[in-house]
C-alpha cells in the first residue's frame, strides 16, 4: 500500500493579535463554518488523513466547555490526529480537567497559555506531554505546521454539517448532507429541527421540526422519536430561534442517549447544534452551544462503516429497555394506607407496556414484610410495605399488626413494545 504525505496548518491569533483562527489541510481550509472564541478542533484519521469532525468549545465565556472538551477528548478513538486553534480567548475558564486532556494529545506547553494569548497545536490521542507540534505566544499570532504519512487509498465518505443561529444570531437553521442541504419535512421551524441518516450510507431515514413554544406535547413526540431509534442511527439537531420552552427532561434525556453533554445549559434562544448517533456516550459526539452567536459542527463518516457496534444483548430481545431502583428506607403504613410513588427517570414511551418487580434488600425486623404495588405506567408505580406475618413467639406465630422497621427495597421495571404477547 502506497502512502501519501499530507501537510497539516494550524494558525492562531488572541484577541489583541488578530483575533483569527484558521485549520487547513493542503492549504484547503478543514470545513468550518466560522471559528469561534476558545479551542476550535479538528479530527483527522490517523490513517488516511481524511477529515472526522470538526467543533468548537469556549472555554473562556461558557463555564460548560472546559467539562465538554474534556470529555470530547477522552471519548476520541486512540492516534486520532487532533488539531487545535485558539481564537479570542481559551483560558478565562479553564480547567484542570481540560488542560489534561491537551496534555493527552502531547502537549506541554499548553499550562503556559495566558488571557488571550495564542495557541496552535497538531497532536494525537495517546501522546506523551512533548510529542505534539505546537507554539504558544502570549505577544503575537503563532502557526503549527506538521507533515504527516498516511495511506494514499482514500475510504469513501459522506459528511453532514449542522449550524444553528437562536434568534438574536439569525434565526436560521440548516442540515447539510454533502453540501446539499437536507429538506426538513414542513421547512425548518422554530424549536428542534431533527435529520436522522442511515449510519453505513448517509442516506436520510427520516426528517422533522418541532415547535416547543407552540405545543408542549412536542417535546414529548420528539423524545419518542429517539427513544425509539435503532443503536447507531445518527442524528443531527440544529436550534432555531428557540428551543427551551416547553424542553421537558424526558427530551433532555433523549438528546444525552445520542452524546449530549451540553443540553441542560442551552438558555433561551441560544444556538445549539449536535450530530450524535444513538447510544452515544456523553460528550463523545461534535456537539456546540453558544448563548453569544452561532453554533456549527461537523461529521465525515466512512461508508459501509458503523459509527458504533450494537452492545451486546444482555436480556431477550423483546425487552427493549428497563430502568433500576433502590428505595433506602421504606417503611410499613397499612394502618394509613399511605403508597410511596417511584417516578422512572426518564419516563418509558407512552404506549409500552411496563412490568415491575421488587425485593427487600435488608433484614431489620424479625417479621416478614410484604411488598404491594398498584398504578404501574410508563412513568412509574406506587409501592407500600405490608407486615405479611408476625412473628413466632413461644411456638405461637404472632399477628402482623401493620407496623414495620424500615427496610430498603430494590426494584427493576420491563417496558416491553407493545405487540409483545
């Protein structure tokens, strides 16, 4: 197999010294839509050289992106070639935790890095402190160059590019599929304006935008929408105009199962954009918020490749999730007929059916306790603890008179789909 040499750039410039940042690849700038204050990222193939991904955190003006980038950069597959541009500002907000996982791509410089000073680097995942290309100035724009061997055969990819504006930034939206824009059944709307594709061809499987503002009830189709994705689908989300009104936890929890780890912090129309895949770990994913202007990131897949394996099945296939509990202590209160509420988080889909089973997991008092449930739905049950029979007492087995000590229960709930006999 023949190889090829690539020649990586990277250009930083703080904000007294241009306030720039550029990446390119053979002098072909890597697919940004706009470099962003703090740490701008690209990832490359170790391999081939072609283009990952692309996002932006700010770690100077948004105390949730140190925490994202971090965890970006755990989640990154080991030797991906990583390039790093700072704009603006990187520093007013980071944190160890950050300056750590720069460290994993071989830098040391990076703990030099003062308020808007500069900073370019070219590394990779699995470095030692050292390894990486890079220049840091603190007085003026720096550049990283690096060359780099990779195979000459080049896989076949598609790319999918995500921006959002909220409605102080533009108010616009769009999903890109190869540079063509992908039409969003009924237009892009305000709210989540959703695109899945097919994770071994690109193509779309399925498109649409929901209004939150206008009906709460959408929040809820959208969250069922996910949750009822197969492993590996991927996913593009893009904000427009707004998207907190009316986000219930149930669609939060529904953007964390495709890689969110930025959701909980979206604020009123701010612009937010991810392309996750189901079953996404937290922060794995090109995912971007900005309360100040827009948001963009970017996905290149190889064909015929998934983005994650299926995990493997560790219950029948027609149980398609299940959620676990402890209650620490529950007490017997069959005198006031008092029922303890358990509520799932998150919620199961509205139209599965839910089963419940539930076990004491302490041994408190001398009597047997007995567990009731009632109400089970896709939300939760209710659950009281029963003195089912006394105890014995000079060979005389005593009546259970309702009172109990405290026991700590344990439970597990089936949702099954709803075909299922």
């Amino acid at each position: 197999m023949s190889n090829t040499e690539l020649n990586l750039k990277v250009q930083s410039s703080g904000y007294n010294h241009g306030n720039s940042a550029v990446i390119t690849l053979n002098n072909k700038e890597f697919g940004f839509d706009k470099y962003s204050r703090g740490l701008n990222i690209a990832v490359f193939d170790e391999l081939t050289g072609q283009n990952i991904s692309c996002t932006t955190f700010d770690t100077s003006g948004d105390e949730n992106g140190a925490p994202a980038f971090a965890k970006f950069v755990e989640h990154l597959p080991a030797n991906s070639i990583v390039a790093i541009a700072v704009k603006d500002d990187a520093i007013m907000n980071i944190s160890e935790a950050a300056l750590k996982a720069c460290e994993s791509l071989g830098s040391r410089l990076i703990r030099n890095l003062k308020f808007r000073g500069s900073y370019a680097m070219i590394g990779y995942k699995g470095a030692t402190p050292g390894n990486a290309q890079e220049t840091l100035s603190n007085s003026s724009a720096v550049t990283s160059e690096r060359s780099i061997k990779v195979s000459s055969t080049q896989k076949k990819q598609f790319t999918i590019k995500a921006k959002s504006s909220g409605m102080e930034e533009g108010n616009i939206a769009s999903i890109n599929m190869n540079d063509k824009l992908v039409s969003i059944t009924g237009g892009y709307q305000r709210g989540l304006n959703v695109a899945c594709f097919n994770e071994s061809n690109g193509a779309l499987t399925y498109s649409q935008s929901f209004d939150l503002f206008k009906n709460s009830e959408n929040a809820e189709e959208f969250a069922k929408l996910i949750e009822d994705l197969p492993t590996g689908r991927i996913v593009a989300i893009v904000v427009k105009d707004d998207a907190t009104i009316n986000l219930s936890e149930r669609a939060k929890a529904a953007f964390k199962s495709i890689g969110s780890s930025l959701i909980d912090h979206l604020i009123f129309r701010g612009s937010y954009a991810i392309i996750g895949y189901k079953g996404a770990k937290a922060g794995s994913v090109p995912e971007h918020l900005s309360n100040y202007e827009s948001a963009f990131v970017k996905l290149s897949c190889f064909e015929s490749e998934k983005v994650a394996p299926p995990p493997t099945p560790i219950m029948p296939p027609s149980i398609v999730e299940q959620r676990v509990g402890i209650i620490d202590s529950l007490k017997a209160d069959r005198a006031s007929n008092t029922w303890h509420r358990v509520k799932f988080q998150p919620p199961f889909a509205r139209d599965k059916k839910v089963v419940v089973q539930t076990t004491t997991q302490t041994f408190k008092g001398k009597e047997t306790p007995g567990l009731r449930i009632k109400n089970v739905d896709y939300e939760g049950f209710d659950i009281r603890c029963d003195e089912a029979v006394g105890v014995r007492v000079d060979n005389i087995i005593c009546n259970a008179n309702g009172s109990h000590v405290k026991e700590r229960i344990g439970w597990v709930a089936f949702a099954f789909p709803t075909s299922s006999k």
